[in-house]
C-alpha cells in the first residue's frame, strides 16, 4: 500500500516492490499516484503467486479505510482481516 500526499491509500502488487514503488516516485507507475506525491510505502507483503496476490489485492481493496489503516499502521494483520 501507497499513502499519497492526501493520504488516499493505494493498493496494487508487484513482483519487485523496490523497483515498482521508485517507478510510481517518478510518475511512470499508476495513473492514479501521478501528481499526488510524496508518496510513502505504508505496506507489502510476500505472496507465494501471482494469482495468490491479485486475490489478496482485490480482498485489501474490499476493506473499508479504516480497517486499510489498521493494516498499513500494524494495528491489525491481514489474517484478522480475512485476506489470508
């Protein structure tokens, strides 16, 4: 997850965090983070597939901004969530 500078969360997956996060820095990622910086990696997390991350994606973006929060501040875990 990516905080914006108006503290809109963004969730999205990637195979090389590092490389995709410098990427939406530089305007070349997501259309939705261009101008909306600084941007601040709040969370990531391994999944064993592609697949596996895509669902787990969807099931994040599913979650209402509070319960976003929880998970981004460490308050809560993705398993208590019902993600994993």
């Amino acid at each position: 997850m990516v905080r914006c500078a108006g503290t809109a969360l963004y969730t999205g997956i990637a195979t090389d965090v590092a490389r995709r996060f410098g990427q939406h820095q530089e305007g070349k990622g997501a259309k939705y983070l261009r101008g909306k910086g600084p941007l601040q990696l709040v969370f990531a997390v391994e999944a064993g597939s592609r697949a596996q991350a895509s669902r787990m994606e969807a099931k994040l973006k599913r979650l209402d901004r509070c319960d976003k929060e929880a998970i981004a501040q460490g308050r809560k875990s993705l398993a208590d969530m019902g993600v994993i």
